[in-house]
C-alpha cells in the first residue's frame, strides 16, 4: 500500500514510526518535497492546525490523488467533514513517546 505521510514533527514521527511496521511511508516536510510516486492509497496529516488548513490538505489530496485521508492533528470540530474521503484519528499518548503509545492504545476513528 503507498502511503505518504504530510508533516514530520513530533506526531508525524510517531505516527511515521508505528506505521512503517506494517508498510513504507513517504514523508512530505517543509524541507523534503521529493517523493517516489505521484498517487498513494492513504494519505496520513500530521501538520498543525491553521486557519488555512482545509484548503492546505484539498491541495495535497489534488496532488497525491489518495483513496483516503487519515487526520491525526487536532483540529476544530467540522473540520473533517470539510475534507472530502477524510477521517480524523486523534493520537493519544505521552509526548515525546508517541510512537510507543499509539502502539498501546486503540485507535479511535472519526467522519
């Protein structure tokens, strides 16, 4: 499965390294825009929420054609329902062990 992962702090390293346990995963960074495909089944957002950011992840959607959209930031409530194919999937764990905690707990996922 392609997947790319939009956002490399804190949550998309966490989020980056529990999932690469199961498949490879494309990072998009403010400092790394190279990637290997230009479609992908899942696309992963671990970006900070703005103002701006519907319309930031409807661009990447456009760019990178994903199947699905899997938001891990925390974002205002609706905002999801504003992003066609998106879900949200808030992390819950201890900062900075994030990858350890998403490994425990069980993932809650919402339109």
């Amino acid at each position: 499965m392609k997947t790319i992962l939009i956002g490399y702090g804190e949550i998309g390293k966490g989020v980056r390294g529990f999932y690469e346990r199961f498949h490879d995963i494309d990072v998009i960074d403010l400092d790394y825009e190279e990637v290997a495909h230009s479609e992908y089944d899942i696309m992963l957002v671990a970006i900070p929420y703005s103002a701006g950011f519907v319309g930031i992840i409807k661009e990447y959607q456009k760019r990178f054609k994903p199947k699905g959209t899997i938001i891990f930031s925390t974002v205002a409530i609706g905002t999801t329902s504003q992003i066609k194919g998106a879900v949200h999937a808030p992390i819950e764990g201890k900062h900075p062990h994030l990858e350890d905690s998403i490994s425990l707990w069980v993932p809650m996922i919402g339109g």
